[in-house]
C-alpha cells in the first residue's frame, strides 16, 4: 500500500506538532490538577466545574496519545 502526497504531508505535519502535543499535554493536566485542588480546597459543591475539570483531564490524555502516536510514527519514517 503506497502513500500518496496528501497522506505523506499529513504524516510529516502530525510529526512536526509533536513538541505541540507534549506541551498541551503537560499544561492541561497541570491546569486540571491545579482546578482539582482549588475545588476541594474551596469545597464549592459546583459540579459544572468537576466536570470541566475531568474534560481538562481527558484532553491532556489525549494530547499524550497524540504525541506517543507521531513518536511511532517518526520512528517509522526513519526505518523507511
């Protein structure tokens, strides 16, 4: 199965971002550790800010996932 140009940009740009991915990664899980911490410290029973604070999570978990898949993804381009 051949790449054609589009995928081949694709993958160069997904592998240019990785730092990106890496960076988002840390300052959204540190935001949504810091929120956390306010929230039980303030004991504020808004639950609209837990759920802010779980999506802040989940999307540094995604950024994590991002930045290990266009590792992969850089080290293929080197094999090949």
């Amino acid at each position: 199965m051949e790449l054609d140009t589009k995928d081949r940009m694709f993958l160069n740009r997904l592998i240019k971002r990785k730092k990106y991915f890496l960076t988002f990664s840390i300052l959204s899980t540190m935001m949504g550790i810091g929120m956390l911490i306010y929230h039980f410290v303030s004991k504020d029973s808004n639950s609209l800010r837990l759920v802010l604070v779980v999506f802040i999570l989940l999307s540094g978990r995604a950024n994590l996932r991002q930045y290990k898949i266009s590792v992969l993804l850089d080290k293929i381009k080197l094999l090949d």
